[in-house]
C-alpha cells in the first residue's frame, strides 16, 4: 500500500506544479499588494488547469497524510523527491524549459537516491 500511496504523491505532485507552472507562465508576472492578490484570486478560479493543479495538490497532501500513518517519515520525505526527477523532465519536455547538464544531473542523483531507498 505504501508503494500505491507513494506513487499517487508524485504524479499529483508533479501534475500540479506542471500545470500550475504552465498557467502562471501565461499570466504573466503577478503583484504581490492587495490588489494583485484579488486579481491573482479572480484568475486562479478562472483557469481551469490552476483549478486542476490545487485539486492534484489535495490529492498530494491526503496521501502523504496516509503514507506517514503506515510508513516512516524517514522514508516518505526522500522517496516522495522523485517528484524532482520527473518534473525537471517535464519541464524539459513540455514547458521548453532550459535544463542544463548540472541540473540533469542533479535530478539523476536524486533519483538514485529514491532507487536506494526502494530496496
């Protein structure tokens, strides 16, 4: 069950930042005054992707809720970073973001990481 709990973290997780990312890349730059937050606000529950991005981000949270209940924290937090791997990849492949050889390279650390915590 941990495993099931674990991989519903990182795909919710990775959804939601990649969706929240794309939608936010289109708004433009937000100010951080009341006003800005209004408008921020008017346009989260406008965008559909934003919508689906905090539902995702819901479903995140309640299944790290139930990992740490069966499982130890010691292993939930690192295994859950495969959420890095998958996002720098993603955010290669779908946002056309620039990802050097460094940061290539840090997320395949980080994924050996999580392979060594599997065994």
């Amino acid at each position: 069950m941990k495993w099931v709990l674990l991989a519903i973290i990182v795909v919710a997780t990775v959804l939601a930042d990649v969706l929240q990312s794309h939608e936010m890349k289109l708004s433009g730059e937000q100010s951080v005054d009341a006003r800005g937050l209004g408008r921020l606000l008017r346009m989260l529950v406008s965008r559909r992707y934003l919508i689906l991005a905090v539902i995702c981000m819901a479903f995140s949270f309640f299944a790290f809720m139930a990992l740490v209940q069966i499982a130890p924290l010691s292993f939930a937090v690192p295994a859950s970073a495969a959420t890095f791997v998958l996002e720098t990849l993603l955010a290669k492949l779908v946002l056309k973001e620039a990802v050097g050889k460094r940061r290539a390279f840090g997320a395949l650390l980080v994924l050996g990481g999580v392979l060594l915590l599997a065994h």
